[in-house]
C-alpha cells in the first residue's frame, strides 16, 4: 500500500471512529446525559465518512493526523465540529507481512461541537480513547436535547456500559418532559 493509500485508508477510519465516538443520540433527559448504545450499535456497520478541514498535515513519525480550521466530519447522523482535530494512530503488523493502521485516540480542540438528529453537545475540547472506547468532553459543557439541557465542567461517556457522568463542580439541568 502506498503512503498516501495507507494515510487515506488511516485518516478514513480515524474520522469514523472519531464522528461514532463523539456522536449522541435521543434518550431521555432524566435517565441519562447522553445515549451512547445506539452509537456502539451504529460503529459496527462500515459507513462512509465526510470530513473538511482548511489543512490537513500528517506526521508520519510521531503516528498522527492533525486537521486544522473549521474541522466538519460527517459520518452518518453525527457530526462533529471544531477548530482542531488530532488523530492519533498505530501501525500493526498482519500476518501476510503487511501492515494495518489503527486509530487509537482523538483530541478535537476549540470549539468542539457535536450533533446528532436529536442531540447536541458543546465544548471546549473532547479526546476519544478509541482503544477502550470511552469519550471525555470538557470546558463548559453544554447537552442539548429539545428544550432539556444540562451543563457542566466535563462529560464522561463510556460507548461500552452506556454510562455518561458529568462532573466538574456544580452540574445545572433544566429538564422538560417530552423531550
């Protein structure tokens, strides 16, 4: 596979992990900040990924991506916003001798908004441990389903046990039956 086929094949399934992991979905608000099982569900069907950026500079030797400006990756119903996006990867080696690359965390910086059909979550920055599957959003978080919404510090969100958790101080719900 040639640098630029393997990096494509890497930045591909980066921005997918990273648009699966940082998605939401509908739930409702007094059972949980964020519904994580339908992502788990949704991340194990291929699907093309979107993503837009003003630069793009890969660094090989440290195994990362780095898109800058106005970041937009698409990926299904989730989408994710920011002014920075770092993926991080390794390469592993197959048994035919080949070498297969392997997105391992996320750091989206700035801005970072997150969408879904339903959901949507604000931050200053959310990292994405890709290995272990959990997803931690920090800096003035704010969740927004309808007219439910709750904010604090940073958002905890395990993709595997379906658990969010938000801590930090102080946590602010305003919370509207229906939604």
């Amino acid at each position: 596979m040639t640098n630029q086929n393997r990096h494509g094949f890497a930045i591909r399934n980066t921005i997918a992990a990273c648009c699966l992991a940082l998605g939401v979905a509908s739930t409702p608000a007094m059972a949980q900040t964020v519904d994580s099982q339908t992502l788990s569900n949704e991340s194990k069907s291929a699907k093309d990924v979107d993503i837009e950026a003003d630069s793009l500079q890969v660094l090989e030797d440290q195994q990362r991506a780095v898109f800058t400006g106005n970041v937009d990756a698409k990926r299904g119903n989730v989408r994710l916003k920011a002014d920075k996006l770092v993926v991080h990867y390794k390469e592993k080696p197959r048994t035919d001798d080949s070498k297969k690359t392997e997105v391992t965390d996320l750091d989206a910086n700035g801005n970072v908004i997150i969408i879904t059909k339903s959901q949507r979550i604000t931050g200053q920055w959310a990292k994405m441990n890709v290995v272990t599957n959990e997803l931690t959003v920090g800096g003035n978080v704010v969740v927004r389903q309808g007219k439910t919404i709750v904010k604090g510090k940073k958002l905890f969100v395990d993709l595997d046990t379906n658990k969010s958790t938000m801590t930090g101080g102080r946590v602010k719900g305003s919370f509207v039956p229906g939604q």
